[in-house]
C-alpha cells in the first residue's frame, strides 16, 4: 500500500515541476498513474503549480519587506544610526560573549551638554543639527567595529567590542576634545559643544539595564567634575 505523501513531499515535487513542467511530475507520489493524467487532472495540476510559484513569490517578498520593516524599527528618527531598542539587544549579545568566552566590551554614555540652551537661542532645528554634528562626529572618530546609537534626547551610546573599561574611558575624553574642537557652524554662527561621557565594563552575569545605568552614572560623575572645574576657573577670573 502507497505511503500518504506528506506536505513536505507535495512541496518538494511541486518546486520540481515548476523548474520541468507537468510531464516532470512524479505522479506516483500523489497516488496517481499517468493513465489517470486526464486532460482535466493536468488542467489541476497546472493550476496548482502557479499556485505554489505565486505562493512562492509572495513568501519572498514578504520576508524581504519584513526585513525592511526590521532595518527601520532599529533605526532613529532623527539621525541615521541605531536607536536605544537596537542598542539594548547588541549590549545584551556582548554580556553573553563576555560570559561566555571573557570577551571584553565595554560601553560610554555620552550625553550633549545644554541642548535646551540651544533650542532657546537659536530654536529647535539648531538643537537637531547639534544633534546630528554629535552623532557625525562619533561615526568619524570611533571604529567601525564599534556600535554606536542614540539612546533618546540629548543622550548617545557606544558600545566598544574587544575594550576594557580604561580603554573605554580614554576614548571618552578624546571625544569630549574633539567636540569642543570641532564646534557647529548654525545659520553663520559658530556653536560651541561640549559633551560629558561615562564608560564601564561589562561584568559577568550583569543585564544590560544595569551596565548602561553604570555608565550612565559615570556620566553624571564626569558632568558633575566640570561643572565644578568651570565654577573653579570662573571664581578665579
């Protein structure tokens, strides 16, 4: 007695047929004799066949556009690099390699300091471009092998594959250099920027909240240290 074919074994003679036509088909796997190949029956099989090809053709664009689809949601509304919820899962990827395998990573923190007094002075579309020359900058200076997204505001992140926390933390200040050296020109007006950064190392077993919350607090701690230069520096002039 002929074994029922399966779905799988439909689809396998079906994707052959569409490549060699009807006459290709291996009938037998359907339960029917090429004597029972009525002009009727083929008529079926036919149909059947542009059927699974247009199915076919539907499943591929569905998948390219889901990937789409994907390839935006993880990417920010305002400046072209990743977003927070792109950020999270590879901060996620690199605790488990660092569990896993004691690769080191490590991540900075870096929030654009006194946005709000740019958005005042000289309007919002001012705030996006310094935005936006912060983000430039990081893609110029940092590796390609790093990963860097917007977080959310005035805050960005960057997570260094193969860096300890030292490392992390020299990168930081040289970024923080760079911004005040590479200021932005807005509507004939030279901006000065300034940006504070935090860096840590991922730690075996921690989540991704906790090792951002640890930068995130570097960065406050870094802030925190040149508010009180700058008040230095202005008490002694």
């Amino acid at each position: 007695m002929a074994e029922t074919p399966t779905p799988t074994d439909i689809q396998s003679t079906l994707e052959d047929a569409m490549l060699s036509g009807i006459s290709s088909l291996d009938l037998s796997r359907f339960g029917i004799s090429k004597s029972e190949l009525t002009p009727s029956v083929s008529l079926v099989m036919s149909a059947l066949l542009e059927r699974v090809q247009d199915l076919g053709r539907e499943h591929r664009h569905t998948k390219e556009r889901l990937s789409e689809l994907e390839s935006l949601v993880d990417v920010d509304c305002l400046v072209p690099i990743p977003n927070r919820r792109a950020f999270m899962r590879r901060l996620n990827w690199a605790i488990s390699m660092h569990d896993r395998y004691g690769h080191p990573s490590s991540l900075l923190f870096i929030d654009l300091n006194n946005l709000k007094q740019v958005n005042d002075g000289y309007g919002h579309a001012a705030g996006d471009a310094a935005i936006k020359h912060v983000a430039e900058l990081l893609v110029k200076h940092f590796r390609d092998s790093d990963f860097i997204a917007r977080l959310g505001g005035d805050e960005f992140g960057v997570i260094l594959y193969y860096a300890d926390e030292e490392e992390a933390q020299q990168k930081g200040h040289f970024l923080a250099r760079t911004i005040m050296q590479e200021p932005l020109v807005w509507g004939g007006v030279t901006l000065s920027l300034s940006v504070a950064a935090g860096a840590h190392g991922v730690r075996r077993g921690e989540t991704a909240e906790a090792a951002l919350a640890a930068a995130d607090m570097a960065m406050y701690m870094d802030k925190k240290r040149m508010k009180e230069l700058f008040s230095e520096v202005g008490t002694a002039s």
